[in-house]
C-alpha cells in the first residue's frame, strides 16, 4: 500500500512538473516566434540601409535628381591635377572637332550670361546666320567661373572649365584693368595648351556675330591668321593692326613655339594685354626664324565696328570692337542682328543688287 502510495503520489508529484516544463517551453517557443518576426523586417531594414549607404558611397550623385549629366561632367573637368585637367580637356576637344581635328572655341564669364545679354547675341547669330547653325556643334565654350560653366551646361554646348587659382573671372573685366590683362593672358596659355594637343581652332570673342560661314574665306596656305582693327588691303603687311578677338590657327611646331613666345613676351612688355603685345612681336626675328608666316583677315569678310564690313553679301563675321562697355556692346549688337534680318528679308535679286548698309555703331561710335 505504502508501495502503491508512494507510487502514486511519485506519479502524481511528477506530472504537475511536467506540465509547467510544457507550458514554459510553449512559452518561450511563443516568444522566439515573436522574436524571429520582428528580428526579419529589422534585419531587412539594416541590410537595405547598407547597400543604400554603400551604392551612395560609390557614387554620392546617383540620388540627387537631374544631377548625372552635370555632375558627371564638372567632375571631369575639375581635377586639380594637370595631367588629369589635360584629359578632360582632351575629351571635350574630341567631341566638338571637325574632321581635320579643329574646334570653334570661346571663353565666358558670369558677366555675360545675363538674360538677353551678349552670350545670348552670340548663339544667336549662328541660328540666323548663312550656313552657321551647324558649326554650333563644334563650339567648345571655356567657361571662367563656376556661374558660367553651369549656364553653359544648360545649353547642351561643349563646355570646358578653365579655373585660375587665386583668380576671380566672374565680374566684367573692364579694359586694362588687372583682372582684364589676366584673362586676356590666362587665355593666351589655354589655347597655347589646345594647340599641344594637336587641335587646330578658330578663337572668337563672344561678342562677334557669325553672320556667315566663315572657313571658305580663311587661308589655306598659313597657320596663323587673324583679325583686324584695320586693314590695309594686303594680309602680309605687318602693319595691319591685328585683333585678338578672332583667329584661326592650325596646330603646328611653329605655332606652338608662337604661343610660348606671345606668353613669354608678357614679362617683356608689363601691363599690356595680349593684343598690344602681338603688336609688337610680330615684327620680331623669331617669328621669322621658326618659319611662321601672319596673314590678316581682311575686313571685307571678317569686320567690327572700328572698320565695318560694306558689302553685306561678303560679311561673315562683325565685332563690337572700338567700344567700351558692354552696355553699349549689347545695344548695338541687337541693332546689327536686326539689320541682318532685314538684309536676309528682301528678296534675292534685291540682296544682290542693292544690299542695306549697317546702321552701327551708334552708342559704341
């Protein structure tokens, strides 16, 4: 009985701890489950947040809306070293050449990227002009400022960032001023750089009007020819008082050895800009010695308010030169441009026979 007794309440004692060992186990069982649901969501969130940190890592543009094709680019073009500045320059230069490796550039500042301002006149000469809207494509623009560069890129134009440490470009430089003398020279070194990478251009002041197609006018027989003030009828004669403003010039030894020789000549003749510098190495024996020949585009073709082009059937390109003050330049370029629309309104035979005269300049007289 005692046996028995025993046996039972051993039986008896031993269930009850059974049942709490099963309910505890469902319990916590119950709480893993809990755990395990709330641990998934948490562990996939973690895991998203890093690859989204990690994908930011790797490229910290990829988020930013309407930001690839700029950002992509200025990153190009901004590298502090030369050699890599170099290869972007190269790329840019790549995209806009024609086939016999030459480029149409001009350099901008945030002074001339104002609404209806000269850069606007610019493009627009080349749409309204005979034969020019497609030389658009190979025009590379040399911003000098962060401003201009990204007003460039919103023109879907060849754009190059040309920085100048310790230098700000983005204010007018008014004629002779020390800001004015160290763009004209920082521009002077640039296309010296273009033209070591074995690229040819044709440099143009922003404001010159493309009114025609001007490369069927150029020489084919010299590497470096340029504008003028004035011209005296014969392209050879070094007395033709040249223009910066407009120039073609083919990459070659001698114009290299040119450039470096114009850059140099600064320190000879302190406190004048490029132009005036030109006038005075050109009679220089070097230029004879390394075999460079300079022609001077006649006025005829390539004019500006110091000597117009007469013949409106002949023009191709008109500068704002001999004017002072880019109010007076925007004036009378929006007066040119409208004597040009209405020289290309009148019929053919009119064109021909008896074409308009300029009425400019007026406020840059």
């Amino acid at each position: 009985m005692d046996s028995d007794g025993e046996s039972r309440i051993s039986t008896g004692s031993q269930m009850p701890q059974k049942s709490g060992v099963n309910h505890q186990l469902n319990h916590n069982q119950k709480n893993f489950r809990l755990h395990r649901l709330w641990a998934v969501p948490l562990f996939t969130t973690i895991a998203l947040a890093c690859l989204v940190l990690y994908q930011a890592s790797e490229s910290p543009f990829r988020f930013l809306p309407g930001s690839t094709h700029t950002s992509s680019f200025s990153r190009a073009n901004n590298f502090s070293t030369s050699g890599k500045k170099e290869l972007g320059l190269k790329q840019v230069l790549k995209r806009a050449a024609m086939p016999d490796k030459t480029v149409i550039i001009t350099t901008l500042n945030e002074a001339w990227i104002e609404p209806d301002s000269i850069f606007d006149l610019f493009l627009e000469s080349f749409r309204i002009g005979n034969e020019t809207s497609g030389l658009l494509k190979h025009l590379v623009v040399v911003a000098l400022d962060q401003k201009a560069f990204d007003h460039c890129l919103r023109t879907y134009l060849n754009c190059y960032f040309l920085t100048t440490e310790g230098t700000n470009f983005s204010d007018e430089a008014h004629f002779m001023t020390p800001s004015y003398l160290k763009m004209m020279w920082r521009r002077i070194d640039f296309l010296r750089t273009v033209l070591e990478t074995g690229y040819n251009f044709v440099f143009t002041d922003a404001d010159i009007m493309w009114l025609r197609n001007p490369f069927p006018h150029f020489y084919s027989d010299t590497n470096f020819q340029i504008s003028c003030d004035s011209f005296g009828g014969n392209p050879t004669d070094l007395n033709n008082a040249p223009n910066g403003g407009f120039n073609y010039v083919k990459s070659s030894n001698q114009t290299i050895e040119f450039y470096k020789f114009w850059y140099k000549s600064r320190e000879f003749y302190p406190r004048k800009h490029d132009q005036d510098v030109l006038n005075k190495i050109k009679y220089n024996p070097f230029t004879r010695d390394i075999g460079l020949e300079i022609k001077f585009l006649d006025t005829a073709y390539f004019g500006g308010f110091c000597q117009p082009s007469k013949d409106l059937n002949l023009v191709c390109t008109m500068h704002a030169n001999c004017c002072a003050g880019l109010d007076n330049k925007i004036h009378d370029l929006r007066i040119l441009l409208e004597d040009w629309r209405n020289y290309l309104s009148l019929p053919e035979n009119v064109r021909k026979t008896q074409p308009p005269s300029w009425t400019v300049p007026q406020s840059c007289g």
